[in-house]
C-alpha cells in the first residue's frame, strides 16, 4: 500500500514564523494576495518545510466580490468586513475591469507553477457562491451566516441572481487559474451545513453544478474538489448533481460513511484540526483510523478543515511522516 497524496488546508499561514515574516512585509492582508512575488512566496513556503505533495496558491476566497467593485477589508481580531449587499444593489454588480483585477493572483499561480517541481500539484481554489454570498450579505462572518439564510427565504429570487452572478465570474476566476498553471482546482463552500435540504440544493448544489459545468466545457480533464463543509448526509447527493471529481470531507462525516463515498471517487479529508493541535495520540489515533477505513481507496490525506494558528510545527511533521509511513 502506497501512502495518499497529502496537502493541509490553510497550510500557508500564520503557524509559521517564515508566513508572519511575509506577511509584515506586505503590510496588510489583502495587499500580501495582490503582491505576486509575496503570495508565491507564501504559496511555497510550507512546500520546503513539509515537503507537501500539493501547493495550493495563497489568496482568500473574497478576492472575488472585491473585484466586483464591493467594499472588503480584513481586521485583525475581527477577519473579513463587507459592505452588506442589498437587493437592489445585485444588479449594479459590474464584471468590467475583474480579470484586470485579479491579474495579480494569475501571475502568483504562474510564478508559483514556474518555482514548483512537475511532481508537485498546483490548486487554484475559489469559494463557492453560496459561501461567497453569505459574507456578501452579511458583511462579516456570523455562528451560523443567519443573515444570509433569512435573505434567502425572504428573497430567494435575489439571492438566485446573485449566486447566478458569483457562479459566472467564479468559472472564469477558476478557467484563468488553470490557464496560468493551476493542476486542479478547489471550491470551498465553507457554509454549505447551516441550509436545510431544500436550500443546500437551490443555494449549493445548483451553483456548484453550473460552476463545475462551466469550467469543465473549457477544461475537461482537469480535477476539481468540492468541499461542502458540514453536509452530513447530503454529501453524497452533492457529489452526483455536482460532478465534483473528488469531495472535501469535514471530521464529522464518520469513516464508514466516508468508505461509502469513496465507491463513488475520491474522497478528501478528514482529520479533526483539533487533533493536530493536541498530537500525541489523538492525532496518531485519527491519522490510523483514517489510512485505515480509506486508505486503499482513492484519498487525499488533509484536515477536515483549515489548520489553526496555535498548531505546533512538530506535530505537522509527525502528521506527515506517520501518513509517509503507510508506504510500508
């Protein structure tokens, strides 16, 4: 049995002091995700560290709104801040001047593709619309992006046309990540678990599946990871309607549920981040558990979510020398 590929979400970020150092060199958040040379930068970073099978580019999924002429800002303590959108403000939305842009991020994912070895993977990423809406709507981050989901019953129209608009300039975000260099591509829908049924399916499952259509009529061939964060048992009806190629799981869909998945296609995932915080045997205990219910299928080894700021540096390479040693 050969170890699965592993990659960790977040993996560029503020555990480590090389990150810290970059990102006080930039000045703020979003100047560090337009700065090519710095964002490549950080993209590779724990590529040298951990000797990673995948880079994934360094930048944030509210680059997106931002190029769509919407106010975004990051403050420390308190993550990103919107300008709320509003109902009459969806068709005011303008795609003028967006790839101009986010030129910057395509020239990080070339400069990063041009400094990765060929036996390294490459992931753009974007975040899924419904996600993207609900800081849209919201203006921040909320327990359970309440504001969004009483948008969406009381304007469910609206929030269609808005979801419309992110899924069609998302395609073209992911298409031009790909032309520059990027090998696969991710869609996070980081909220995907706080809509009922019938919403996961209006406000996930539809946009997604017109996203992956999008992408695929130019790129076929290429693999993209659907992350439904918190889907339960939706997880596998998201995967058929989405044709994702692979699904993201997060560290509460259990290992039996994931072995059914994995009949399916691949599956990622999904080591609770808690756990690689703590180390010992909590994390060893959940690395086995993982390699062993799905590590003879298709598996990318990764956390069930982004990793944190408190996680030791050790415990990332016990991470990655216990999931290498599955090579035996």
């Amino acid at each position: 049995m050969f170890p699965p590929p592993i990659w960790l979400m977040r993996q560029a970020g503020r555990y480590l002091p090389e990150y810290k150092a970059t990102r006080r060199k930039a000045g703020s958040f979003l100047d560090l995700c337009y700065a090519p040379e710095l964002a490549a930068e950080v993209t590779l970073q724990p590529i040298r560290r951990f000797d990673f099978d995948a880079a994934i580019l360094f930048s944030d999924i509210l680059v997106v709104p931002h190029a769509l002429g919407r106010e975004v800002r990051f403050e420390e303590g308190r993550g990103p801040l919107l300008e709320p959108i509003a109902v009459g403000d969806i068709e005011k939305l303008s795609v003028a001047g967006f790839h101009d842009h986010l030129q910057p991020v395509y020239e990080t994912v070339g400069r990063v593709r041009e400094s990765l070895s060929e036996e390294k993977t490459l992931i753009g990423f974007c975040g899924a619309p419904w996600t993207v809406a609900t800081y849209m709507i919201a203006g921040h981050g909320t327990p359970d992006q309440a504001p969004a989901r009483l948008f969406g019953y009381r304007h469910p129209d609206a929030v269609d046309r808005l979801l419309g608009k992110l899924v069609e300039v998302s395609a073209e975000y992911l298409i031009r990540q790909i032309e520059a260099g990027a090998d696969a591509v991710q869609i996070f829908d980081s909220w995907a678990g706080v809509l009922d049924e019938a919403c996961f399916e209006r406000f996930c499952v539809r946009p997604v599946a017109e996203l992956v259509a999008r992408v695929r009529r130019r790129f076929p061939d290429t693999p993209i990871i659907g992350f439904p964060r918190g889907a339960g048992q939706l997880y596998g009806s998201y995967r058929q309607k989405t044709g994702v190629t692979a699904v993201g799981l997060d560290w509460t869909v259990p290992i039996s549920t994931a072995v059914g998945l994995q009949r399916e296609g691949p599956v990622q995932g999904n080591l609770d981040p808690l756990r690689l915080v703590a180390g010992g045997d909590a994390l060893f205990d959940s690395i086995d558990n993982i390699l062993g219910g799905l590590g003879a299928g298709p598996l990318i080894f990764n956390l069930g979510h982004g990793i944190t700021p408190e996680t030791p540096i050790a415990h990332v390479e016990a991470l990655v020398e216990r999931v290498r040693k599955a090579r035996a």
